[in-house]
C-alpha cells in the first residue's frame, strides 16, 4: 500500500532508525506504555510531518499503541528516502520521497487521508486544510488532530476565527517546553547545520542577517554567536497575534543581548548570509534583493517556500544548480545571489538537512505521542487548545530526568510563604 521511493533502501533506513530510537528516552518510555495500555488501538491516524528518522520513532510510538499509521511529508523535499523505506517495510503506510512534485505532494496527503484518519497529526495545516477544503467527507470521522509548528497554528487561529475550524486541535507548539526543544535550541542547531553542510562556508567574521526574532530567530542568532558571526537582527513593529510581543519588544530583547538591530532594507546592503525565520511572506522581497553585495547566501528556516521572494530571483537573472540544494542566480547587472534548498526549509531539506537534533525531537513528539492521546480520552470542543500544563511540565521533567537531573518541591513552609499576603520576615 505504501508508494515509496525505493523499497530496497530499508536496510539503511532501520540502521538510521535504531540510531535514532537509542537516543529517545522519553519515546522509549511512552512506546513502553503504550505497547501495554493500547491507548490508540483500532484508530486510524493520520500524520503530515518532515519524514525522517526521529520521525519514524514516534510512528513507531503511535503504531505501538494500537493504531493503522499513515504517513505523508509536510515538505516535498524532507523525506530521507531510506527511513521511508523501512517505516514502510515495519508496517507504516508511507506515501512520500525526496524531490516530490507539487501534484505528487498533494496526491500522496490524498493518499493518507484515503486511510480515513479517525485523527490527524499535521506540521503546517496542510493536511488539515484538504480535509476542511477537498476531503469534507470525512470531517464527522474526525475526532481531532495535533498540529507542530507555528505556521500550522496561525492558519488554524484563522480558521478558528472565521468559524471553519471542524474539530478540535491541540496547538503542540505553543508548549512552552516545546519552545525551547524545537524552535529555540533545535532550530538554532540544524539551521547553521544544513548552511554548513550545503556551503562548506566559515560563518566566523562574516556579517549573518537573521530576519525575525521569535523563538527560531533567537535560537539562530545566539549560534550564530557562539561561531563568531557578526549577527544582525532584523524586525518589524507590529504584533502579529494577540498575548505575544510585539517586533518593537523583540528587536528591543535582540538590542539588550548584544546584536545589531536594523530594518531589512539597511541589513541587506551589509549582509553576506541571510536567513529568515519570520512565518510569513517575503519577508525579503525584491526590493531588498536589489540591495544584497554579490555572493550573499539566501536561506530559510521557515515552513513555507515563500519567506524569500524566489519568483523574482527566477525572473532576473540566469539559474544555475552549483550542486544539490545549491543555486546561483546571476543578475541582470552581474552580481551573483546563491539560494539554498529551492528557498524551502534549509534545515531538512534532504539530502544536507539532518533536521534538529535527536535528543530535542524527542522531546517534541513526546509532546505530541501525550497530546494525541489526551485528544482522544478527553471530549474538546471545536477549535484550537493549548497543550494541557500537566503534559508540558511532565516532557520537562522527563527531559531532565532523561539528563541524570530532578528538581525537589517546595516545602509546605515555602508554599506557605508564597500563598501569603502578610510581610514576610
């Protein structure tokens, strides 16, 4: 049933696997859990997520549970093709590859939403959306979903808004934990990982532009210090959704820790690498392209193509692919502007992208492997919930658990104190 790129890769495919499943304790526990309990048994579930080795620990975690699996890519281009083989060939129905076309992407969504999910986890609402928009057919199925990142969960609020939203999702990014695991310390890591591995270039001394200072954006920049870049930040005044910082606060944080704060029309004369972490569109547009030095690096950490305005680079100049993942653009007058990864996720577009660290998407999907279950013990109403304290604060102590730490309590003497209004002494 699975379509797959090819099925005789499996073999390296289990050895990433293993690697991987080795290094997850907290999966390892709940998988261990699940095994006994069959919290998910006989539910169908459907997931859209970058398909790669961590990945596949948590199908695994879902499968041991007691659910039919099926699996697609959130990204044409993030699938190891050998872990699919092998997630195939261990029972996961897989339908995705590296190097996908549009149409094939959507076709192979299709193709997991024809398992008819009973719930659904999604990383940047493109499963959500057919569902909601193509395939309403099986909406009265649904009992819920999970969604990964914040993309996904700002066109979900929108959806929410506008009264289309027809289940329950469980916004897993907003986790506080999952802050700090996923879009702080593992996006800071593997973004400088994928340039690394697709440029071979020295980051020390070079002037490193990060556009957006959300979580990724600070994980980046405080990499990129660690390396020795001259990092400067870029942002916008406004506040994008209500109950977050505005861009005046976190160009105001990025200031205080020590980086240089401009507007991106003034940071694209001085750059020579660029890279976006913003969730939204043309966050460098054509007019700051005009103003980048020949030999700048153009990548992007965001879920969609569309934070770095390609279209115009494909309208200007001659293309040429230096190597996979690797493009340079001539401009009409000379200058050279080298894109990475087709301006798609740089930190998992396959095959330089390893993705984030092992140790922090264990911690991600354990959000996600609780979250899923809770959904389905508990009935939600319509709509977007946060991840249930109680969830975000056990994956944290699991965390440092897993790390040889645990934290003690407070004494009744210290809650005591804390609940009081009187002086203290």
């Amino acid at each position: 049933m699975s379509k797959v790129k090819d099925p005789k890769l499996a073999g390296n495919g289990e050895k990433e696997l293993d690697w991987a499943r080795g290094r997850m304790p907290m999966l390892a526990s709940i998988r261990a859990r699940f095994e006994k309990e069959k919290p998910l048994k006989g539910l169908s579930i459907g997931t859209c997520l970058h398909l790669e080795k961590k990945t596949g620990v948590l199908l695994e975690t879902l499968k041991a549970g007691g659910a039919n699996v099926f699996a697609a890519s959130c990204n044409p281009l993030t699938t190891d093709d050998s872990v699919a083989a092998a997630l195939a060939k261990n029972g996961i129905n897989v339908f995705a590859w590296a190097g996908q076309s549009n149409e094939e992407y959507y076709a192979n969504i299709n193709s997991v939403l024809d398992g008819k999910p009973n719930a659904v986890i999604d990383d940047g609402c493109d499963q959500i959306f057919a569902l909601h928009k193509n395939r309403r057919e099986l909406l009265p199925n649904i009992r819920g979903g999970c969604e990964e990142t914040t993309t996904g969960i700002t066109r979900l609020k929108a959806m929410e808004k506008d009264g289309k939203l027809e289940f329950p999702v469980i916004a897993v990014n907003n986790a506080y934990s999952k802050y700090l695991f996923d879009n702080r310390f593992g996006t800071g890591q593997s973004t400088l990982d994928g340039i690394m591995r697709a440029t071979n270039v020295l980051l020390a001394g070079k002037t490193v532009v990060v556009v957006g200072f959300g979580w990724c954006g600070r994980g980046i920049a405080d990499r990129l210090r660690g390396l020795g870049a001259n990092v400067v930040v870029v942002e916008i005044s406004d506040r994008i959704r209500k109950g977050e910082p505005s861009g005046l606060h976190k160009a105001l944080e990025a200031l205080y820790s020590g980086y240089r704060v401009m507007d991106i029309s003034s940071a694209a004369k001085v750059g020579d690498v660029f890279i976006t972490a913003t969730g939204c569109r043309n966050a460098i547009g054509s007019e700051h392209l005009k103003l980048m030095k020949s030999g700048a690096i153009l990548a992007n950490s965001g879920h969609f193509d569309n934070e770095i305005d390609k279209e115009y680079l494909a309208g200007q100049g001659k293309r040429r692919e230096i190597k996979t993942n690797l493009e340079e653009f001539v401009m009409k007058d000379g200058r050279k502007l080298y894109l990475l990864s087709e301006g798609r996720l740089v930190n998992l577009s396959q095959p330089t992208g390893q993705g984030h660290p092992i140790e922090i998407m264990d911690g991600s999907f354990a959000i996600q492997a609780l979250s899923l279950e809770y959904l389905l013990k508990n009935k939600l109403k319509h709509g977007v919930h946060d991840v249930p304290l109680e969830i975000d604060d056990k994956v944290a102590g699991m965390a440092l658990e897993s790390n040889g730490i645990r934290l003690p309590s407070l004494t009744k003497e210290q809650l005591d104190y804390l609940s009081s209004w009187e002086e203290g002494t």
